[in-house]
C-alpha cells in the first residue's frame, strides 16, 4: 500500500462506521432468534409491519419503503402468500397493479412479532436517555441519506 494512502482504521470516524455496522448485525441476530418461533425473519417482519400500517399498498411501494429491488419482493412474497400471511388484489381503478393485504392470520403473525420487536427495542435501548435516543436517529438518518445518494449515483453510473 502506498504510504499516501490511509488505511481505515486510521479514520477518525472509523470507530463508529464499525460500531453501526455491528450494531445492526447484531440486531439482526438477535431478532432473527427471537422471531423463529413465529417462523419469520426480519425481512418477513418488515413486509408485515409496512402491510400492517399501509395496508393496500402495491408491491412497488413496498419495495421502495424497504429499500429491496422488486425482485427481491417477488422472491419474498408468494412464500408469505403461500403460507396465508399476505394476499395480493387487483386494484379497483388500475388493472395493471396488484394491493398488499395482510390476512387475518398475516395480522395475528404481525402483532405478535411487533411486540417482540417492541420488546428488544425496550431492552436494548431503556436504558438511553430519550434524547441520546433521538440523536441517534438523527445521526443514522443522516449516514441513510448519504448512503442512498451514493446508491443513486451507482445506480445513474450504470
């Protein structure tokens, strides 16, 4: 390596780069853990929770919220439609676009895996003072932004 060039850990802002990726490695361990027992996983979670507050949307609103390209969801949902969690329905005005429902089973599934989220969520965080809580928000919404406008600029690049 030329000696010109840094090295990662040399970076001031090296340390919490690592500690947000462990952070989120970490919660997905453990919440992957704790929603075997309803037989999902967090991307199953996320579907659930996001059909749960906006119940008929499309697919590819769903996919924009979670941030997964639409193969990602045509991967994902006709498991969970399988198993009689989600059902997709045409829309009203638009033949061409198929609405996200959660059945009752899909809701049942979806309330139980929030208040294990909630749950860890109150673990994990109870004892941070709210306003360090909100501060971190703020931060990871920051590193998001800039992360999908580095996206984006791959994404015109290619």
């Amino acid at each position: 390596m030329n000696k010109n060039q840094s090295l990662p850990w040399d970076h001031p802002r090296f340390k919490s780069w690592v500690a947000v990726a462990r952070a989120c490695q970490l919660m997905q361990t453990v919440l992957t853990r704790e929603l075997s027992g309803l037989d999902i996983k967090p991307p199953h979670l996320d579907i659930l929770v996001n059909l749960y507050r906006f119940e008929g949307i499309s697919q590819q609103e769903l996919a924009r919220k979670l941030l997964v390209g639409r193969s990602n969801m045509s991967m994902t949902l006709p498991q969970m439609e399988k198993r009689g969690l989600v059902e997709r329905r045409g829309d009203q005005k638009d033949k061409r676009v198929l609405r996200l429902h959660l059945t009752q089973e899909g809701r049942a599934v979806a309330e139980e895996a929030m208040a294990i989220q909630t749950a860890l969520i109150e673990r994990t965080l109870s004892s941070t003072p709210i306003e360090q809580c909100h501060a971190m928000a703020e931060s990871m919404e920051r590193i998001i932004l800039a992360l999908q406008a580095e996206n984006a600029g791959e994404t015109e690049q290619a």
